[in-house]
C-alpha cells in the first residue's frame, strides 16, 4: 500500500478550496471541480494510480482536513441535513484524481453518490455495512457482472472512537499460496454468488466464477460470508483462498482524516466489530460510467 500524509501547508490550501464548495451537493461539475483542486493542490498522483491499478490494489492517504463543524454520526443510513459537502466532495475529487469516475446504484441507499456508512442500531448484527458484528472479507457487488461491479471503492473517516481497522488483502499475494489446480477451479462457474443485504434487489443470486483472468491479471469477486462452492472440490478451493486472504491481509487503522481507496476487483476487505461510534463515508469509481452517474440494476 502507497501512502500519503497531507503536510500542513497542503491542507490549508485545500481547506480554502473546499471550504468554497462546501454547500453545493455532489454533481457531475462539481466531481470536476474537486477533482481540479486535488490535481492542483498535491503532487503528481500517477504512482498512486499505477499502485491502485496494477500494484498492490490499495492507496492511502492521511490526515485531509474534513468539515469544521461536523454533526453527530447517522443512525438512519442517511446523511444529516446540517452536514456540509466539504469531506464529500474531497472524497469524489481524489476518486476523480485517480482516473475513476464516481457512481453509484439507484437500488442501493436511494442512488446516493456518497454512501454514509455507520451502523444502523436495528440493523447492528446485519452482515453488512449498516451493521456492528464483524464483516468478513468480501468484494463490493460480488454477484453483478463486470461491468457493474464497482471497480474501486473509497473510504473516508470521519468519527472512528473504536480505532476499528479496515483489513485489505491483495489478491496477487493470496494466489502465490494456491496450487495451480485451486486457481483453475476457483475460474469455473463453480460459485453462487448472492447479492448483499444493502441492495434492494429482487433477484440477487448468480451462478459464477470466483476468479476471472482480465488482460493478463487474475480478479476476484467474492463474499466469503455468503459464497459458496457448489462442488466439494470448488468449496476447498475457496477455503484456500479464504486462509490465504487473513495471512496477507494489511491492517489499515485509520482516524478522522484519512482515506483508503483500494481495486475492487483485484483487492478483498472486511473488518472486526465495530466499537463505539463510527462514521465512513463511502463511494463508488468506474472506468466504464461517467462521474455522478446513477445506474439501475
Ligand atoms: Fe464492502
């Protein structure tokens, strides 16, 4: 993982920026214009991308500033009214920075491009991100096809009282410790796939592989609470991998203001229960769909 810590000087050239935009929602112009003043306000992020693309998958950066007077953290999934757009828009400007353009799905928390992600006190032992218990390691949007799928995620925190950790696991480190014959059948429609408990859909449940090789590269969509092979043969593979994800994972803890974008198709996440209050916000990049787009499933 490549990281970045905001100096001083850099975060208050970027407080002034974003601090314009602070009241304007999240358009596909104003993706633009945070996306100009993180390209304008911090070096060069090529390595980044390169890192996010074809290296390990997972790019951090640490301490950006984050709105002044923030309210106390949603319980309902929704963001509070009298939040501004400051850490919103430096979410989707360093999305947009790194060549991903910001989407999000109309079935999922109403087609919100930035997605609050605090745990929703009736939904606190869902297996999802509304919920406390832990949340094993899993792609986002396992069982859509590829071009659905989201390919990177970002995660901004802005209230972590717990010091709950995000764990990421590199595919490419987790293949060196499978056998030829595992990756094979781990690449055979071997998988159901069911859709998270998040997305508001009627049928969620595929037939698929857990590993899809894309120009030379291995990807990998799975969700290792609710996968499952449909062969003996194709659950043990799967278990391999699983074994392998917990012994490459990089732990990621994180406090208010810092940022972890990771490949959603070449990377797996989960974390530990979460303790205490927290509060994420979220969104989705693509290189298929353009910035703010809002697509049906
Ligand atoms: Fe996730």
């Amino acid at each position: 993982m490549i990281k970045y810590t905001i100096t001083p000087q850099e975060s208050e050239v970027l407080s002034s920026k974003f601090l314009k935009m602070s009241h304007k929602p999240v358009s596909k112009d104003s993706i633009e214009e945070a996306r100009q003043h993180i390209v304008s306000s911090l070096p060069d992020l090529s390595v980044m991308k390169e890192e996010l693309s074809f290296g390990s998958g997972m790019v951090k950066f640490e301490s950006l500033p984050i709105d002044s007077d923030l309210p106390p953290p949603p319980v309902d999934g929704k963001r509070p009214k009298d939040k501004s757009y400051y850490s919103e828009h430096l979410l989707c400007g360093i999305t947009s920075a790194l060549g991903m353009c910001v989407f999000s799905y109309q079935n999922e928390k109403d087609g919100a491009l930035v997605h609050e992600i605090a745990p929703i006190p009736s939904l606190e032992s869902s297996k999802s991100s509304n919920g406390r218990d832990e949340f094993m390691f899993h792609t986002d949007g396992a069982y859509l096809d590829r071009e659905s799928r989201p390919h990177t995620l970002s995660l901004m925190c802005l209230v972590n009282e717990g010091n709950v950790a995000t764990d990421i696991s590199s595919l490419q480190a987790c293949l060196n410790d499978l056998t030829e014959q595992d990756i094979n059948i781990l690449t055979e429609r071997l998988f159901m796939h069911r859709a998270p408990e998040t997305f508001n859909v009627q049928s969620g449940i595929c037939q698929s592989s857990v590993l899809d090789k894309i120009n030379g590269f291995y990807e990998i969509k799975v969700a290792t609470h609710s996968t499952q092979g449909i062969t003996p043969q194709a659950d043990n593979a799967l278990k391999k991998l699983i074994s392998a994800m917990y012994k490459h994972k990089t732990v990621s803890s994180w406090k208010s203001g810092d940022l972890v974008v990771f490949n959603n198709l070449r990377t797996v996440h989960g974390r530990g229960e979460v303790k205490g209050n927290r509060w994420l916000q979220r969104c989705y990049g693509s290189s298929f769909h353009d910035n703010a787009q809002v697509i049906g499933l």
